[in-house]
C-alpha cells in the first residue's frame, strides 16, 4: 500500500503516466494517490484500501479490456484545473471518449438568438484532440436545458423553430471543424435530442409545443444537413426498464427509417438501481440492437440506494452494485453486434461527483471519494471480459 501511495506521489509530481512497460502491476492501476491532495468533497474512505472490502485493487484499466471505446464525463473547468491531476490521470488511463456532462447541452451553448457560447466545448474538443480520445456530443434538444430567453420567447411558431434550425446547423457545424489526423471530426457523434418519450406517451415540451409531435425527424435532418458525417443519436433513460417507453422509440425509429430520416444510433442512458432492472436489462439490449442502429450505453450508474433504506454503502449493497454493472458490461459486450458498439459512457467518476450523490446519501459509481476504484469497478470488468454473473 505505501508503495503505492508512493508510486502515485511521484507520478503525479513528475507529471509522468504511471504506464510502463514491465507488465502488470496493481500498484499502477490504482491511481488514487494521497487523500487529501484532491479531496474537495468527501468523506474519508481512506486508510489501507486493500483491506477494505468495499474497494479492490484493479489490474485492468477499462478501456484496454475492449475493442469499442469507454468513456466518462468532463467539464471544461475539470480539464483545466490546476487541482484536478488525479482525475485528468484517471481520465486517460481508462477512457478513449468523452462526454460533457453540461457544457455542450443548448442552455450552456445559446445564449441569445443567434448568438453562441462554444467556449467550453470547444476547450474540451481540443483536449480531447490532444490526447487522442473521442468526444461524443451530448445534448443538442433536451427540455430540462433550454436558455432563459428561449423559454420566454414570444415570437411566432415559425420564428421560433428557424432559431432552432439555425442553433442545430451552426452548432453541428462548428463542432464538426476539428479533426484528427485523419480528417476525422474530434466530435464523432451527438445526442441529437434527448428524453422526448415520457413512459410510452410523447413528452409535453416548449419543441413539441412550437414546433408540432414530429419535431424530433426535423432536428435529426437539419443536424445531417450541416454534417453528412458526424453519427446522430437519439438518446433516452429507461430504455431498460420500461418495455412501453422502448416500444414507442423503436417505433419512432422505424419510422425514421421508412421516411429516410436520418438517425445512426440510439443512446441507452442505463441510469440503474442495484435491482433494478433484471430480465428486461439484456432484453432491451438486444431489442435495441435488432434496430441494426449503433448502441451507445451513454450515462452509466447504479444508484445502491434508490429506496433510500441504508445510510452507508453496505457490503450487501455494494456486492449487488457491483453485479449490475458486471450485467450492464457482459449484456453490452455479448448482445450488440461489434459493428454497432458505439460504446459505454460512465456518467461520473467519484462517487461525491454524481448527480445522484444526494449529499451521500448514494454511492452510485465506480471510485471512491479519493478515486480508489470499488468493487464496482471490478463487476465492470469482469462484465467487459465476458464473464456473466453467476
Ligand atoms: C445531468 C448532470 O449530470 C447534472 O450536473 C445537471 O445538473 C443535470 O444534468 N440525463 C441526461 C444528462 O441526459 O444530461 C443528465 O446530466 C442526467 C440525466
């Protein structure tokens, strides 16, 4: 354990990747270096880790286990602060992608008609580039993110859906100028609209409102108008979960595809309990691949406290949160064909980072307050190597 802490000290204070090559050493994977380096949040789950049976020593990082890409979520602000090495360490050593967890969604970019913020984004697009990872877009359309002076715009239906096309076009646009070194857009992909299903029902929304119930095809036409590459998503929570709400995108899907919409993907938030969903977690799966779209597991957690009947994360608890996400990986890995992996996002990386941290009160992802990786983390790989839940 000390050689550990020791090794993670000098890394960071070399600025050097804890990556060499003498093969594989649990002191390396672990990149929690000392508790209270970077610990704004939390609480102290710290001490020896190996005899905490709540964590584990890994000896696999995420994204080397599999051939589609592993991502987890940013902020511009993160990229760039000086007080956050640890997670710019755990960053690369186990994700290829990246999302922006707010800084890409339309209430972070458009700030008054016509008028556009890509400052953030486009920091993290030139991270991104600079370290060789993908960024997948997320959310152009998404009715929790809508800027003030759209919401009370008083103009006509028609004005307000130009804003619209006109936001879509120039965003997607823009995002698309940045490439790789083979002429590939950074930004890959994008949640083109997000959550426009509530249960099986079409969601009541400003868009829907304005812009009439096939708002969504025209949004996912004028993203590919403004770029014919970039692969265009369609993103949704419990997708696993409730059988009604998934019938009604696969349906919307099927439409898109007779009417020569154009959509690429759909992105599986898997926002999970602990127990939650069981059967109709590999079933989703597969049914959301029989679309022959791309299959994007977009904003992966396991909430171990959704009943909110225990005050810590329990032994219990964490051994069945481990299960789910092993389930979550193996379903993935196993049921989508390799052409249609788009990926697996994690939405988070320390547990005091979550939007579902609840002042915690939940415990719902993979690493600790100090970023030591959790038994959770564990059931991921053993999921991503193939291994099914006994
Ligand atoms: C969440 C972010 O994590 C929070 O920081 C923010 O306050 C609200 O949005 N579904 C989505 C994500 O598509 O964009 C949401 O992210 C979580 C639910």
């Amino acid at each position: 354990m000390k050689v550990r802490k020791i090794i993670a000290i000098l890394a960071i204070a070399a600025l050097v990747s804890c990556e060499d090559d003498d093969g594989p050493d649990t002191s390396r994977i672990i990149v929690g270096g000392p508790t209270d380096s970077v610990d704004p949040g939390g609480e102290t789950g710290g001490g020896e880790t190996t005899d905490d049976p709540l964590l584990y020593n890994a000896t696999e990082y995420l994204k080397d286990i599999v051939n589609f890409p592993m991502g987890n979520i940013v902020s511009a602000a993160k990229l760039s602060n000086s007080s956050q090495d640890e997670f710019r360490e755990v960053l690369g050593n186990e994700y290829n992608s990246i999302t922006a967890e707010n800084d890409m969604k339309m209430a972070s970019m458009y700030v008054g008609p016509d008028d556009y913020n890509w400052s953030d984004g486009d920091e993290i697009v030139d991270y991104a580039k600079a370290n060789g990872l993908r960024v997948h877009g997320h959310a152009l359309v998404w009715h929790s993110s809508i800027p003030g002076w759209l919401n009370s715009f008083d103009g006509t239906d028609e004005e307000f859906e130009t804003l619209i096309e006109n936001y879509i076009k120039e965003t997607v646009a823009h995002f698309a100028e940045v490439k790789d070194d083979n002429g590939n857009s950074i930004v890959a992909s994008w949640d083109v609209v997000n959550e426009i299903w509530d249960g099986p029902v079409l969601r009541g929304t400003l868009f829907r409102e304005k812009m009439g119930d096939d708002y969504a095809s025209k949004l996912f036409t004028w993203a590919r108008e403004a770029d014919a590459d970039v692969k265009l998503f369609y993103n949704d929570y419990n997708i696993a979960g409730e059988p009604g709400k998934r019938n009604s995108i696969i349906n919307m899907v099927s439409d898109f595809q007779a009417n020569n919409v154009p959509i690429d993907g759909i992105g599986m938030q898997m926002h999970l309990n602990h127990n939650w969903p069981t059967d109709d977690l590999p079933l989703s799966i597969e049914q959301i691949a029989g679309t022959g779209l791309l299959v994007h597991i977009s904003e992966l957690d396991v909430k171990a406290n959704y009943g909110d009947d225990v005050t810590e994360l329990t032994q219990e608890r964490a051994e069945e949160q481990e299960d789910q996400y092993q389930r979550a990986g193996y379903y993935y890995t196993e049921l989508v064909p390799e052409a249609q992996q788009h990926g697996i996002t994690i939405w988070g990386f320390r547990d005091s980072e979550s939007w579902l941290y609840d002042g915690g009160n939940d415990w719902p992802l993979l690493y600790d307050n100090e970023f030591n990786t959790k038994i959770a983390h564990r059931g991921l790989v053993a999921g991503l190597n193939g291994e099914a839940v006994e």
